[in-house]
C-alpha cells in the first residue's frame, strides 16, 4: 500500500525536478533565440513535456514498488 508520504515525497521530487529541467531548457534556450541563434527552439519546444515526463517516470517507478 502507498502511504502519504510516500505520494507527498513523490510530488515534491516530481516537482522540483521536473521545474529544474524545464526551467533550465527553457532559460537556455529562449537565451540562444534571443541572442539570434534560431536552432535554439529545439531546447524551448520540449522543455515543458520533458518537465512532465519526469514526474510520469517517476510515479511509474513508485507503482512499481507498490506491486513487488
């Protein structure tokens, strides 16, 4: 059974991480395309749904442990 904390510990990993990665992708690159360097998009694009997938891989691996 999942306690609380596991599932409180899970959203603030989820969090902070995924806030972590998005933000740097998202900072590096809109500092690149403002800077002129228009490849830089492939960094901006996907920061937000990496940032999410962060959290799903880790709720994946939290139920995994619930059923072993």
């Amino acid at each position: 059974m999942v306690t609380r904390a596991e599932i409180l510990v899970l959203g603030l990993t989820a969090g902070v991480a995924g806030s972590l990665v998005g933000g740097l992708m998202l900072g590096i690159g809109l500092g690149l395309v403002v800077n002129g360097v228009h490849a830089a998009w492939a960094l901006v694009l996907p920061a937000a749904p990496l940032g999410g997938l962060i959290g799903y891989l880790l709720s994946r691996r939290l139920a995994r442990q619930v059923e072993s």
